[in-house]
C-alpha cells in the first residue's frame, strides 16, 4: 500500500479517505490583525484531528461573510486570545462559517453520512449533552453553543474541517461547489429571524422591512419573506443595488443614502435634536408606505446593521410587531427610545444563526430551488482576503461571495474520486 502524501496542492484531490497530515489554510495571526487584506495569509497547518462523533470534510468551496472580517480585526473580540485563555495551543485562526464538501472520514458514533457524500457545513456548535439541551432548550439559545469559525477555530478557510455531525445537511444537487458553499450563513441566519421567534413569523399579506436588501443576508431574507407570502421592501445603500432586490421579490426599494438622521438616538431632551431625528424618521416612514401603495407600517423589521438603524427600526415597526436583529455591523450601542416600544407594545427580539432543523429547512427549500443562493462571485483561494477586503470596505457585489477550496474549477456540482491504492 501506498503511503499517504503529507500534503496534497489547491485542487489536487487525493484519493477518497486518504488523510494527508498538512493542508493549506487561510490563517489570521494576532500580529497580523487589522484590515482583512493584512491580516489573512494562506499558509501550511496539520490538517485538525478527529474526535467522536465528529466528520472530517474535505472542503470544496466555502462562502464569504462578516465573521471572517471581525476575526481579522481582532475586534470586538480577540477570538484567538479567548481560546487561549481556555487552554487552546494554537496562535492562529481558521476563519469560514459555512461551506460545502465531501466526508473524507468519520469519528465514532458518527453514522448519519457515510465517506464520499456530498455536503454542506453548518455555522453554529453546541454540546450535545449540555444540561439545558438535554431540558429541552432549543440548542442555538444554549450556553454553550459558539459560532464555528468565529469563536472556534478550523473553519471551512482550509482544505479540511472537522466538525460535529449535526453541522451537516446533504448538498443540495442542483448547486455548483461555490453556489452550495455560500448560502447557510445568511440563508440560514435569515430563516431564523423570519420564521423562529412565534407569533412573530411572516404570514400572508405582511410588510416586512429588509435592511440591507443586497446583502448576503437581505438576498435571502427577500426571497423568504416573498415565498411565505409576505411583502418584502428593501433597503439599500444606493440606487444601483435595486434592481437585485427587485429581481428577487422585492415590492419596493428605499435607498437609504436619502436620509441623514442615522446614528444614535438624540436625548429626548434635546428638543431640536430629537426633532430633527423624528423627522428623518417619519420621512423614512412615509417611504415605506409609498413602497407599499398604502399606510401600513412593517409588522417585522429584518434589522442587522444595528447603532445606525435601531431607533427608526423600532419607530417605523407596526403597533405589536416585531424588530429581529442578528448583529450590529454598524456598531453595538442600539438606542431605543421605550415609549415607542412600551406604549405600542413592540418586540425588540435578538436571533442568532439558527439549529439544525432551521438549516435543513433552507437547505430543502435550496434543493427545491425556490431559493437562489445569490452567488455574485468566486474566486480562488488565493484571493480570500481580497474578498474579505471588499466586503469590509461595502465594495462588495450584491448577494453572496465564494472562494474555491479543493474544487479543480467553477461550475462542478460534483465530485469522483478513486478509492486509492
């Protein structure tokens, strides 16, 4: 028999199970924190061990998205250090919270997919037998759950990830490497939002408000919110992302560089400076309604960008709706004003990522395609800063972003490889 290669190069597959002891991974070092076109190197590491119950994948093509960007920044959260205060050795990171691949190996007890099929990799890890799981808590609210590739480490940035085996859902056929690798983050994410947090879920007949329409997550949560029945208006950052937005069921698009009351809440002490606020956002209000063709204020809000929005989300919301944020990218300290939500009995409702009944949902609704996964780019490896770059700086394409991993070329849906010697 033939004896494994240590290290196999970017698109080079070697034969199915084989287990080099290197790979290729995109690493982040604290030395290097900053902007993602610094901070992230591709370099040599082992390739992660294999515990019970864990999957090792091969990792085909894996998506772009913020988790990466904070990592890099070492901020809000020095991740690496975070570990290490725990005990974990490694001085780096391995960033990448969603990907898709093939099982190369698997640990014991991990029976649910076999070695050779194809996969997608979800973004969020807990204990399995943590006491509040096993009360019935629903394990994405768990204590000890963690975003995978942001707060733990061995991403999908690599030729290989472990992860446990709930992490993963059959890829969907119909999709590329690149197409399957970039959808669960924000699809998944934006599922969670929209349809987990009763009773306020889309119905038929509701406005649903979509900050950041162009986005990887306002791409998903448009089509959501249209395939459930509900009405979709988008928001964007300039008039050239509309059409994105119209194209996947958007009713209306508001661009928000119209407008220049973002930011924190004025004290409503300051009369002229909460005057001028209120205004901005009864204009902004005003614009929802011609979206709509009628009066009638969003009984959801789909908020992520967080200090900047957060007071006029929460204004704008309907009597007795609901505003469900997953994130603050443009800052953490959200402003509300609480009259708006006591006096009419609005809900300010925190999501994070979604379980795995949540992400098999999307996934089923992928391989049904009655969801496009938004792929506006791929790139190679080589280039995953550059991507990360772009989305740091909002440069970025509509839609989602992938970079090939082990995947020879774009457009593969599929992969045959030989058992070896």
């Amino acid at each position: 028999m033939n004896m494994p290669q240590d290290l196999y190069e970017l698109g080079s597959v070697p034969p199915l199970g084989e287990v080099p002891r290197h790979m290729y991974a995109a690493l982040i070092r604290p030395e290097r924190y900053g902007l993602p076109q610094n901070a992230i190197k591709v370099e040599v590491v082992d390739v992660p061990p294999l515990g019970p119950g864990q999957v090792l994948v091969m990792i085909m093509a894996a998506g772009i998205n913020y988790n990466g960007i904070w990592a890099g920044l070492g901020a809000p959260v020095d991740v690496i250090a975070a570990r290490q205060k725990k005990g974990d050795p490694h001085a780096f990171h391995i960033a990448g919270s969603e990907g898709a691949g093939v099982v190369w190996a698997t640990g014991e007890g991990a029976t649910r997919f076999g070695v050779g099929e194809h996969v997608v990799l979800g973004s969020l890890k807990w204990d399995e037998t943590a006491d509040d799981i096993r009360l019935g808590t629903d394990p994405a609210v768990s204590t000890s759950q963690r975003a995978w590739g942001y707060e733990l480490n061995f991403g999908t940035f690599a030729q290989f990830a472990v992860v446990d085996e709930y992490q993963l859902h059959p890829k969907p056929e119909r999709l590329t490497w690149e197409q399957a690798g970039c959808y669960i983050a924000g699809g998944a994410t934006a599922y969670r939002q929209l349809c987990g947090w009763p009773p306020h879920t889309v119905r038929p007949g509701d406005p649903v408000l979509v900050w950041g329409g162009s986005g990887s997550l306002g791409s998903m949560a448009i089509q959501l919110v249209d395939l459930l029945g509900g009405v979709p208006i988008a928001v964007v950052s300039s008039d050239d992302k509309a059409e994105h937005c119209l194209r996947l069921g958007a009713r209306g698009v508001i661009n928000r560089s119209e407008f220049d009351h973002w930011g924190r809440l004025p004290d409503h002490d300051d009369h002229a400076a909460y005057q001028d606020w209120l205004g901005g956002a009864r204009a902004f209000g005003r614009r929802i309604w011609d979206a709509l063709g009628e009066r009638r204020s969003p009984r959801i809000v789909f908020e992520h960008p967080g200090q900047d929005t957060l007071p006029t989300s929460l204004y704008v919301c309907d009597n007795g709706g609901m505003v469900v944020t997953c994130a603050g990218t443009s800052g953490y300290n959200g402003d509300v004003d609480l009259r708006f939500l006591w006096m009419f009995q609005k809900r300010l409702q925190g999501s994070h990522c979604a379980n795995a009944r949540e992400t098999r949902e999307v996934t089923n609704l992928m391989a049904a395609g009655k969801l496009d996964p938004c792929l506006s780019r791929t790139a190679p490896f080589a280039d995953i800063a550059e991507l990360h770059q772009l989305m740091y700086e909002n440069a970025h394409p509509p839609g989602n972003m992938a970079v090939l991993v082990n995947a020879p070329e774009p457009g593969m849906t599929t992969l045959h490889v030989g058992a070896g010697a």
